[in-house]
C-alpha cells in the first residue's frame, strides 16, 4: 500500500506539471522591468534585447509599442503591444491580469527603440480583455488597449490585422519587443527583432498540450532565437500584417529549443474589429 501511494503521488505530481509560468509579472515582468530601466540608465549596455535577436533601428517596427504596467501593488512591471489604429493596441490579457496580479494602468510607448525615455507615451486604464481568455492556461490570451487618439508619423503607424484561414505553416514571422536577449544575459536597453518560423500546432502541442488550441499559433526557436522575458504582448508579424501576439515561452527557459506561443489574429479578427 505504501508503495502503490508512492507511486500515485507521483503520478499527480507529473499530471500537475505545467510547462508555462503563468505567474507572469512576478516571474517576469516586474524583474524585467527593473532590470531594462537599469540598462538604460547605464552607459556600457550591448544594445540587444530578444534572445539572439538584431537590435532594431527607429521606425522599423513602427507599429510596435512598449508597454509599461503599473500593478495594483505598486510595482512596475513590462510587457509589449502593437498599435492597430490611432486609438487602439493590441496585448496579451496576462499582461493586464494574471490569477496573481492585476494592473490599474499601462502606458504604451511609440516611436521610440528604448522603453523608460523617448517616444510618445499614452497612458491607459481602459484594456478589455478577450472574454474567453484562461490565465490558468494562457488560452485565447489577447486584450485590447483603449487610446487616446496618436499622432502618426513615419515612425508611429498601425499593423493591419491578420484575417481569413492562412494557417501560416512554415512562413517566416517577425518578432519584435524589449524582452530579454538570453535566459541569463545582462540586460540592454533597445528594441529588439527575430525572425522566426510558424510550426503546425500539433507539433507545439507535443510541448505544451492543451495550452494550444485551435486560437494559439506556434514558432520554432533554433539555435537560442526566440521571444523572451518581457517581451510578452508584443507582435509576431508577416510583412505589414500582425499574425500573433506573444503570449508564452517554456518555464525552462526562452533559449532551449522549446517552441514559443502567440494568440492567433485570424481567431479573434471579429473580435478585434468589434472592438475597434
């Protein structure tokens, strides 16, 4: 009896395991976020951010924005968004709530390559999270900001959602954010881009199991390239066309190998739009 407990207890133990940190900010963002404003107030930073990503250039992903969170308890965390309209951005709903934290405000920051100075930054309380977002298992993981109206300009400009049934199997994507460049890189200062490959979501379910779904989209990251640490919310892109929104990377880490996971645009299209 003792034995057949033992290895019952096991059994739960392996059955509980998730592959995915959802306790995002605390993990995260609010070390993250601490860490960037650092590097940014330091003189010897290396200027790269998303894991074996190239540092990006003023205007290149001009749709991309910042996202600084302040929480409910008073600390800072760090996420990222894309702009979709003058008066609308696009985020992961765990950047806004998580089962433990909330946040009371975000700020997004435009125009601009670092995240604590420069740009245009607008200031927003107004988020409506996707009624069927699960932050036990970072399901249908997507929010919408609510603006002020910006100004645009050649280095401010929205994305075009992504629509229809392209699954984009095997099309190359770019990733672009201020997350981390390694699981355990000193920390830099600047915007950051990585080009990566869209798998089938089977073979990312053989990962992360019912975390993805139908509405999930998944990318390869060989060779230490992927999304990283602060870089959730932020865009997976086609050209002009905004296909996924980084949602979650492996607990073990962003440079292992382990696929990474965005919410699928084309699923929520009619949401978004409705939402405009």
């Amino acid at each position: 009896m003792k034995d057949l407990l033992v290895v019952v207890g096991f059994a739960v133990a392996v059955s509980a395991y998730s592959p995915i940190d959802t306790d995002y900010h605390n993990t995260y963002g609010i070390p993250e976020a601490a860490r960037i404003k650092l590097a940014e107030e330091s003189t010897d930073f290396d200027g790269s951010r998303i894991a074996g990503g190239n540092a990006a250039r003023l205007g290149q992903f001009p749709y991309l924005g910042g996202l600084l969170v302040s929480l409910t308890n008073g600390r800072q965390s760090a996420c990222g968004s894309s702009l979709i309209s003058a008066t609308r951005a696009v985020t992961a709903a765990h950047c806004w709530v998580t089962r433990n934290a909330r946040a009371r405000q975000v700020t997004v920051v435009l125009g601009s390559v670092t995240l604590f100075s420069g740009g245009v930054r607008v200031n927003s309380n107004n988020v409506r999270v996707h009624p069927s977002y699960n932050m036990d298992a970072l399901t249908n993981d997507i929010a919408i900001i609510v603006l002020s109206s910006v100004p645009l300009n050649n280095n401010i400009r929205p994305i075009g959602i992504a629509s229809g049934s392209n699954q984009y199997v095997g099309t190359w994507a770019t990733a672009s954010g201020f997350g981390r460049t390694s699981d355990n890189s000193a920390v830099s200062s600047t915007l950051n881009h990585v080009n990566l490959q869209v798998i089938t979501n089977d073979v990312c379910r053989r990962t992360y199991g019912n975390t993805v779904i139908a509405t999930t989209i998944c990318t390869a990251t060989p060779n230490g390239r992927s999304i990283c640490q602060g870089d959730s919310g932020g865009p997976l892109a086609v050209g002009d066309t905004l296909i996924g929104v980084t949602s979650f990377t492996h607990r073990q880490g962003c440079t292992r190998g382990h696929p990474a996971g965005f919410a699928r645009v084309t699923s929520f299209n009619s949401w978004i739009r409705s939402n405009m």
